[in-house]
C-alpha cells in the first residue's frame, strides 16, 4: 500500500494542529500529498421559523466564518509548500463526519490525519465525537492524535491482535 495523499480534516483545535505535524511526517517521508479541510456546520436556515433579519445575520456569520477558515488554511497551506509538501485546501459546509468520509472518497486518499478531540464539546456529548463517526464508516486508513510532541518521530508500532484464524480480506 503506498500513501500519496493524505487528507487533515481541521476544526482549528490544538488535536487538529498536532495531528498536523504527523500528516506533515508521513507526506515528507512519503511524498505524499495533504488535503486541507474545514467544514462548516451551519443550521438550515429554511427549516428554521426565524425572522428574515435574523435569517440574514446568521448567513453573514457563516460567510465570514468560511473565508476566515480559508485564510486559516491558505496560511496552512503555505507552511507546508515551503516545506516541499504539495497541499490543497477546502471549505464546504455541512455535517463534519460526513463531509470528511465524502472528501476521503471523491479525492482518492490513502490515509486521513485527524484529531482525536475537536472544538464540539457538546456534540460530542450529545452525538458521540466526529472522529469516531469517522473510524466507524472510512474505509481509508485513519491516523488519530490525541497528543503530539513538538517534532514527531516513530520510534515503535502496535499491531494489536485477536489472534484468530485469517479470513478473507476485503
């Protein structure tokens, strides 16, 4: 299996930039490529019984959202281009897990690089957290960080086991 584009899904969180600093590792050792996403989970405005002023002040925040999360990540994504690692990046709105399972399919990747604990504290304790969401439903590899040091290095891999018969891969 070789791993030629990774995708970083980002909230913008110190797990999301620590999880950084590893995509950075695996696409310097592998010449790989990183896939810079944000997504924005905005309500649905039409479903909402809101005034159209407040219709219209929520839309605002949403747009000045996006491109301040553009920003974030163009200034991402020229860190790492000067640094050798060919980087794209993107912004959609949506559902977090779902927008990243659906950027892990259409962009062909090999391995997402993801925090292990975002920003949505009370999504998370409501719905269960987007990186297990994640985990249950990629078929692409997923590399999960919880904590990284200043320059991460791998020293040692766990393999766990079940120590069961082989069966058929997938």
């Amino acid at each position: 299996m070789q791993i030629k584009r990774i995708l970083w899904p980002s909230d913008g969180s110190k797990e999301a930039r620590d999880a950084l600093r590893w995509a950075e590792l695996c696409a310097t050792r592998l010449g790989a490529s990183v896939s810079a996403l944000s997504v924005i989970e905005s309500p649905d405005l039409c479903t909402l019984e809101l005034p159209d002023d407040v219709k219209r002040k929520i839309a605002l925040i949403d747009r000045d959202l996006g491109a301040r999360e553009a920003r974030r990540l163009r200034r991402v994504r020229s860190v790492l281009e000067q640094k050798g690692i060919k980087t794209e990046t993107r912004v959609v709105n949506g559902v977090p897990y779902q927008e990243i399972i659906k950027a892990a399919q259409s962009q062909d990747v090999d391995l997402i690089a993801m925090g292990k604990r975002g920003l949505n504290l009370w999504g998370r304790m409501l719905l269960g957290s987007t990186t297990t969401k994640v985990l249950r439903q990629s078929h692409v590899p997923i590399l999960t960080v919880r904590h990284a040091a200043k320059k991460p290095a791998v020293k040692k891999i766990l393999v766990p086991s079940e120590f069961r018969p082989l069966t058929k891969y997938r």
